[in-house]
C-alpha cells in the first residue's frame, strides 16, 4: 500500500470523528465552513478533490505533527516488513543488508550503482531531505493554485487563532518559468471568505500581505523583513540561487563579469532570496514540482571510459532544490508543499506523495470532459500529412463548430508542431480545409516563441476573453504547462514530437479541462507515432494507459445556473433567536473583588548534562547522565497595572476601568503584577462574571429568499449578471430542470425558476413542481409564484432556512424544498420526504405538540419549520408530503387548497 493510500484511510477516519484536535479545535470549524450541506457533500467553494487533499495536509500537521517523510513512514508502519514494501525496498535486498534497517537506508543515501540497479532513485531523494516536505500530486483542472492559497490562509487563520502554535505565518509560493506564474495570479482573486469562517476571515483579510515579484525590482517591494502574514509570488529565475561566473569563462581562468551584469543579477537573487529568510515561521510551496524532483536532476549515469561500467556523475543539486535547502537553513522553514500532476517519476512512485488525485479521477468527478472512445489515431507517415490536415479539419468543423460555452466562446482546436518548419509547411493545408468549409482563414492563429507580439497577445487572449476570434491554434513549443484554455475541446499532433518533459501528454491533454454545463466529449487527433509516445508517458506520468482513459466515465456534473429573479420580495415572519446573556444582569455593574493569587513561581529553564554513548552494537546516540534536572533562577516577567487591566477586559469584555480599580486594590496604585498572576486572575473573572444562560428572544425577521450579493457576479452587455456554480452526481442529472423540461414552460419560467435550473434530489420533488404549475395556471391571479428552494442551501444566498440541535450538540440548518407565495402575503412552505422517513417524523411532530423533544435527525428538521408554523399562524402553514417513487393521489390536496385561497 502507498504511502498516500495508507493516509487515505487514516484521514477518512479523522473526518468521520470531525477531525478531532485537543490542542486546535478550530481546525473542525474551518473543515465544517467547507461545506454548506455536510449531509448532501455540497460544497461552499472547494471541490472534493482540494478538500481532500486539504484535509490530508492538516492530519500531517496537526495530528502527525509535521513529520518528515522517513519519519512519517516510521509512524504509519510500525510493522517493519510493511514499510520496507511502501518504500519499494524488496525482502531481499533487506537480507543482503543483514537485516540492518538503519544500514539499508545508508547504502540508498550512499552507494549510487545500488540505487541505479535497484531502480531506488526516488526513494534516495527522500531520504537526503532533512525537513518535512510533501508532494500533493493532482491531476490538471482539479485546481493546485486554489489549493496553494488555501493552505496558506488556512495556517494564517490557524496562526491568529493559536499565536504560540506551531503555524506559518509567511508563504513563499514560487513555479518555474513565467507562463506558470501567471496563472499563479488567480491567488489574489480567491474568496477567502468562502474558505475561512466569517469571525477568521475579518482578522486574516485585515493581516494579509500579497506580492507578486516584478522583473527589474532588486528587492520584494512591499515585503517588510522579518514581517508577518506575506504570500510572495515569483517564479524560480528572481530567487534561486545561482553561481556569479562569466559567460564562457573557464572555471580555473580569472575573468572580469561583463560590464557588471553578472554582478548585478546574482544582487537581484541574494537581495529577494534574504528577504524572504528573513520572515519567521515560513512555508514554502512549489508549483509543477516534478521540476524540483527526480534523481535526473541532481546528475546523470554515463559511462567510465576506464572501466567500462556505468557510473552516476553528480552534476549538482538542481537551483530550485538548492533553493528550498537554503532556506530551511536561514530561516524556521515549517514545511515544504509540493504540487505536481504526477506522482511517479520515470515509473517510479515519488515516496513523499500524499495525496494522489488522477486524471481517470477528475474525469470521474465531472472537472475534465470525458475522452472515452474520442481518441483518433492516424496511421500515416509525413508525405500524408496534408490529408490528415484536412482530416482533423473537417471532423472538428462537423463535431465541435457549433458547441459554446456558457460564456458563449466557440470550441477550439490546437494543433501541435515539432518546428516551425513544419507549421510553415501545413499552414496553408489548414487554411485550404477551412475554405471548403466556407470558414475564413483569419480563424487561424499560429504561435510560435518568434511570433510576433501581436500573435502572442492575440493567443493570451484565447485562453480568457470568449469574443477571441482565432479557433484553430497553431502552436510550437507553447501551449502546454501552465496553459489554461476552458474552451479548448480539442487538440491534435502533428507529425512526431519530442517525447522528453512530457511534451506529447501535456500537449494531448490540454483540451481536458472541464467547463461548467458542458456534456460534450473532449477530442484528441494523434499519428501512430505520437501514440506510442502518448502511452509511454501516461505509465510514466499517471500510472495509467489509454485503454483506461478511455474507459473513465464522468460521475459527476457540474453545472453554473444564473439568478433570473434577484429583487424578489422577502418573507415576513416572526422568529426565535438563541441568544446568551449573563445570569444576573447586575453583575455587569458590579464591583469586582480580586484575591491576591497564592501561587508560586516556576523557573522557566532547566540544565541537563548529557554525552555521546557508543555502544558495542546499533548506532552512537546521546544518553542523559543526571538523573534530576538542575533548575535556572530566572526573574519573572511583570505588567504594570495599566496593561493587566487592558489585556483582561479585553478578553472578558469588561470596561477597563471596572478591572483597574479591582486591580489596585490588591496591587496598589504603582503596583506591578507578576506575569504568572494572569492566569489565577483569569479564574476569578471567569468565576464573577461569566454565568451565562440562554436567552430565546421573538422577533420580526425578513427572510430573503435570495441574496444576489452572495452569487458571482459579472457584466455582460453592460448588464449584471448572477451566477453560482454547482455540483451533482452524474446518475442524477435526470433531475437537473429549466423550463424548457416542463410541459408549460413559458408558464414554468412566469412563475418559478428564480433560478436556472433547478437541481431536485428525487422524481418527487419534479413532480410536485409540475402539478403545481399546472393548478397555478387555473389559479394564476392568486399567485406570486412557487420557488425551489431545496438545492438553494447557501446562507450568503438566502436566508430562508431553519436552525435545528443536531445529535452531536451543535446547531444545523435546514432548508425546505419548496415556498408557494400568494399575492395576500400567505405562504406555504412544502418538503417532499422519502417515505421511510414517514413514521419518524409523524412521531417527532406529536412529541413536539406535547412539549416534548424530538428524537430522529428527520424529525428534528420537520419540527424546525413547525415552529415557524406556530409563531406566524397567520401568514404561513407548512406541510410535509411523503412519497416513495411518485406522488400519492391525495398529495396534492393541501397544495390545492391552499392556491385556491380555502386555506
């Protein structure tokens, strides 16, 4: 079992007890605000695979407390055998080393024509890392960049909530090359405040510090040294560490740096790379990493001219790696985050992956399109390359010329060129296809690193604005990593390309990337060459084969629906609000009377003396020699009485005076107090003050059934447009609806979908709002409208939804599934059940009308929305219908009578 499935179990595990921590429990509150229904996995923001791999993250630093990779193998498999199997060390090979554990990891660090034979090179890298350092290998679409902001936000939140805790408190997040670093800006545009809880997110907003580095900026502009709460974006070449040496100058010759240019951009890397050594308590996250590792990059295997044998030259650590290692030694490097796509190298498992989220999982989950039975393979050699030209051409005008996004940008196709010879040559072949089709030639767009600016600009432009006009990309050497194009359906290989850097698949599968409400299959056009090349690289890459990529069906659907009705009016009703307030008012003006605390104080150091033991056998350790420990008089810290009174009124939210003069009477007016005071000062507030007791309170709330400033919202013709994006498994997007699913739908879209569509949970709930419909069609003039409100869960969205104490003690809301308003200001508030929840709930109403509690989770939700029934008799009755597959006969009675104004 891997390393990152074994986690897998431990982690399911942590989230099924509500990630349980002694020390910090606000890691559960923050998991919880992921989600807007636990129940039904419907997230707020994150997707399931960021979720996962976040949850993974928090379990190694909270509850493994940061272990390093050997370490955290030590830990997950006490059982020697089992580790020896997740680390790829086979029994033999353990045999060969005497059985030797610690001799075994030795000879991998050690001995290179051992690791080259064994196949060991992943496992050597793990070892040489003297900090704790993680690979979260997810595959593309699944959102790395939004995982990385997450991460550090969530260790900021965590670091202001516990400041002694052992969190970040400054991120460096840096990528290779400047193509990925842009996409890394979609840092400063995450919603934060959908990842942290609201009283987390205020203090986080008001701390974080963003910075993106500049080229020709000497230092990071904007960042304070020795600050906290910084996130400091770049890419490798503004901080890596490199050699000042003369172009071309000969290691022994002295030679003079070029008019100072060497000089001044080594300047440029040690002034960053100092800067961020300077601040505390850091993190350090490496996007695309598989640019940082594998045993390739820290030398090569050549043959020795004298002996004949293969031997492993060292070339040097890799400048990114050589960066890392220089800040874990200037500065408290806390840990190392690593996202990649991969988590093999060469075929290899990278032995530090944690969390491994693949392609055949993304397409499973609905976040890449499905590719099954969509890849065509050309059996042609290059004399036939104008016929496959006009192949590709032609099948992608047929199948993909029509199909938009929801944001209305055109399907694309890219085309991939080994030089730009070859894109020169055929060319005009793609130009010729099109015109047979009657399709303008401007359509065209070839890129190259020698195009011109205005091309570079125009192919920036495709991957972010839908009115690009350029639908057939011709790229060379452009258009993989970091290439983030929503519209891209298709991509195609002409003639054989280089199959070093994974260049083939990134290329391939860049069409992969999923768009909300999209249903169509992804394409990719290949030689047979480039085919074999393809295979290769997903074994490589992704474990995978195509055979299996083809076979991955999406299993989940994600949709974007659009606010249609944003100014709808609220509902009025009264309300009980939970509120605490102290037991007896009056101690609120009370005197408070402080004892001087009996507490002695206790010396902050000890001494110990200990020596190096060299036992007859095992390795040298260090053994302690006094058994007591030998205490340090240290004087204690004191406040004056000015700052006591301050710090404690302000966490028992007391007026600072009132604490002041409690304080000088025991302290007197220029007393001092001892810092270990604090604590049994504490108690005695506590004891005085804080009798707290609950306080339900009625009132008059208006309850929005929709919030438009909860939604995203954009432009669109000069007119603001609200959209949310959600998500469902694929068996049920039979129960997706618009209007255009109804019988009426003119009349469907009149008086309901104030948003579209409607995502119901069973046939039920379907049908129910079509037999509604269809009796307001006979009853229009009493009618405001029906609303589904079941799959609108949100609490920034709307306000309509009830808050009932679950079976774990905490509060949960509830949101009904539907709302009848008639033009008299009554409502009907309507949930359909499944009816096996129909005995429980039956029960828990008749407890209810007798005072007494409800017993079953279904129950408690029913008597939730009957409460509101029994404080607003006047304006609102709800009802709940039980069905199994269809509505019973007499469901509709109530619903019925209700429209024709009887009830």
């Amino acid at each position: 079992m891997h390393l990152h499935q074994k986690l897998t179990y431990c982690v399911n595990e942590w989230r099924d007890n509500n990630y349980p921590s002694e020390q910090y429990p606000a890691i559960a509150e923050i998991f919880s605000h992921a989600y807007l229904d636990a129940e039904s996995k419907q997230y707020r923001f994150l997707r399931h695979a960021q979720i996962v791999a976040l949850e993974t993250y928090w379990y190694l630093r909270i509850v493994l407390e940061t272990p390093t990779i050997p370490e955290l193998y030590e830990k997950l498999y006490p059982k020697l055998a089992d580790r020896l199997n997740a680390m790829g060390i086979s029994a033999k090979l353990f045999e060969e080393a005497d059985y030797d554990y610690d001799a075994l990891l030795d000879r991998v660090r050690t001995d290179n024509k051992f690791v080259r034979e064994h196949h060991l090179e992943s496992l050597r890298e793990t070892l040489n890392l003297n900090y704790s350092s993680y690979i979260l290998a997810l595959a593309m679409g699944a959102g790395k960049t939004i995982l990385m902001g997450t991460i550090a936000a969530t260790e900021f939140a965590m670091a202001q909530e516990y400041p002694d805790g052992p969190f970040v408190q400054n991120a460096l997040i840096f990528a290779p090359g400047k193509t990925i670093i842009e996409s890394l800006r979609e840092i400063a545009d995450i919603p934060f405040d959908r990842i942290l809880p609201e009283r987390m997110n205020k203090l986080f907003a008001a701390t974080l510090k963003l910075t993106f580095t500049r080229d020709g900026d000497k230092e990071l502009s904007g960042v304070v040294w020795g600050s906290r709460f910084n996130i400091v974006v770049t890419n490798t070449e503004k901080i890596r560490i490199q050699k000042n040496s003369a172009r071309g100058a000969k290691k022994a010759q002295f030679s003079l740096p070029f008019n100072g240019v060497e000089d001044h951009d080594a300047e440029i890397a040690n002034l960053r790379l100092q800067a961020i050594a300077s601040l505390p308590h850091l993190a350090i996250f490496s996007d695309e990493a598989h640019h940082t590792y594998g045993q390739k990059l820290l030398g090569k295997w050549q043959k020795n001219k004298d002996s004949g044998e293969m031997e492993f030259v060292e070339q040097g650590i890799k400048k990114v790696r050589r960066t890392v290692d220089y800040l874990a030694k200037e500065t408290n490097l806390l840990v190392v985050i690593n996202t990649t796509g991969t988590p093999y190298f060469e075929r290899q498992p990278l032995r530090d992956v944690v969390v491994w989220y693949g392609l055949g999982e993304g397409i499973r989950d609905g976040i890449l399109k499905e590719v099954a039975n969509n890849i065509q393979v050309f059996d042609l050699d290059t004399n036939n390359s104008d016929d496959l030209i006009t192949r590709i051409i032609h099948d992608f005008v047929a199948d993909y010329w029509s199909v938009t996004t929801e944001e209305g940008a055109p399907a694309r196709l890219a085309l991939y060129f080994p030089q730009t010879d070859s894109l020169d040559e055929l060319k005009p072949a793609v130009e010729s296809a099109l015109a047979i089709k009657g399709i303008d030639p401007t359509t065209v767009l070839p890129v190259h690193s020698k195009s011109p600016e205005e091309n570079k600009r125009a192919f920036y432009r495709v991957a972010n604005d839908p009115q690009s006009p350029h639908r057939i990309i011709l790229l060379v050497n452009m258009g993989t990593e970091g290439w983030n194009c929503p519209s891209l359906f298709a991509t195609g290989l002409i003639r054989q390309l280089k199959s070093s850097n994974n260049f083939v698949l990134q290329a391939a599968t860049r069409c992969l990337r999923q768009v909300p409400g999209n249903t169509k299959p992804a394409r990719i056009y290949l030689t047979k060459d480039n085919r074999k090349i393809l295979e290769k690289q997903l074994q490589e890459t992704y474990g995978t084969t195509i055979q299996e990529l083809l076979h991955n069906q999406t299993e989940r659907v994600e949709k974007e629906v659009k606010l249609t009705k944003w100014s709808m009016p609220p509902l009025l009703l009264k309300k009980k609000i939970l509120r605490y307030r102290r037991k007896n008012a009056a101690q609120q003006n009370e005197m408070l009377a402080f004892r001087l605390p009996e507490v002695s104080y206790q010396p902050k150091a000890t001494i110990e003396t200990w020596t190096i033991a060299e036992p007859k056998s095992g390795t040298t350790r260090m053994a302690k020699v006094d058994k007591d420990s030998e205490s340090v008089s240290l004087e204690p810290d004191f406040f004056d009485l000015y700052a006591a009174a301050t710090m404690l009124s302000a966490n028992y939210h007391l007026p600072p005076n009132r604490v002041l003069v409690a304080l000088r009477k025991i302290y007197g007016h220029a007393g001092r107090i001892p810092e270990h005071h604090i604590e049994p000062l504490s108690r005695q507030i506590e004891h005085q003050c804080c009798q707290y007791e609950e306080d339900w309170q009625e009132l008059d709330v208006a309850l929005a059934l929709v919030k438009p400033e909860g939604f995203d919202q954009q432009l669109i013709d000069g007119e603001p447009t609200y959209t949310a994006k959600i998500s469902f498994a694929k068996h049920r997007e039979h129960l997706y609806k618009i209007p255009e699913d109804l019988p009426d739908h003119e009349l469907a879209r009149q008086v309901s979908f104030h948003y579209e569509g409607y995502n119901f949970d069973s046939a039920p709930e379907t049908e129910y709002l079509q037999r509604v419909i269809a009796l307001i069609g006979e009853h229009q003039d009493n009618i405001e409208g029906v609303w589904f409100t079941g799959g609108l869960t949100d609490p920034n969205k709307t306000d309509l939804f009830a808050e009932y104490l679950g079976e774990d003690g905490r509060w949960h809301r509830y949101t009904p599934d539907f709302v009848i308003q008639r033009k008299d200001g009554k409502h009907l508030v309507v949930e359909v059940k499944n009816d096996r929840f129909s005995a429980e709930v039956h029960t828990d109403l008749a407890r209810h009308s007798k005072g007494e509690e409800a017993l079953s989770q279904e129950g408690r939700k029913a008597v939730a929305l009957k409460q509101w029934q029994d404080l607003n008799p006047e304006i609102l009755h709800y009802q709940v219908i039980f069905a199994d597959s269809v509505l019973a006969v007499d469901a509709m009675d109530e619903t019925r009578a209700f429209l024709q104004n009887n009830s």
